[in-house]
C-alpha cells in the first residue's frame, strides 16, 4: 500500500493545509466537497503538492516535519516558481 503526504492550499485564506493518506484522490474530494472540519471554511482548495512513501510512518513523520518552520520553508523552496505566481 502506497501512503501520500499532500499540501493543499486555500483560495480563501491563503493558508496551507497538510495531512496524509492512503488514497489521496477520495481525500481531496472529502476535502472539496467540505466534509473535513479543518478544511470546510477554508474552500475551494488546490492540491499543490504530494510525496509518496510505501510506509505509513514514514509519510506521518513526513507530515509532522512539513508542519515545523523548516518543513514549511522546505515547501517555499521547492515551491518557489508556485508561490511566485
């Protein structure tokens, strides 16, 4: 089984949100459709980012790195072209 660490981000608010999955395309639509409570007020949502990783703690330790200052910096490097618009 596949495990996705994913970045999405608020048309609304500009903010982020990470989480993780197993099946990242049933995700993104419970996200879409407003039935998950973090991210209901927060739509509509892109999907900008996802890492892939065969174990599922490997991709929780991934999500809780992302969510630290230097994951979040991480993210602006390796999304720099994105952030620039």
């Amino acid at each position: 089984m596949l495990y996705y660490t994913y970045v999405l981000k608020s048309d609304k608010d500009n903010k982020l949100y990470i989480g993780f999955t197993n099946n990242l395309k049933l995700r993104f639509e419970q996200h879409k459709k407003g039935l998950v409570t973090s991210t209901k007020n927060r739509r509509p949502l892109k999907l900008i980012y996802c890492e892939i990783c065969t174990e599922r703690k490997d991709a929780t330790k991934r999500e809780g790195y992302l969510k630290t200052h230097y994951g979040k910096m991480f993210l602006k490097k390796r999304l720099k072209s994105y952030f620039r618009g």
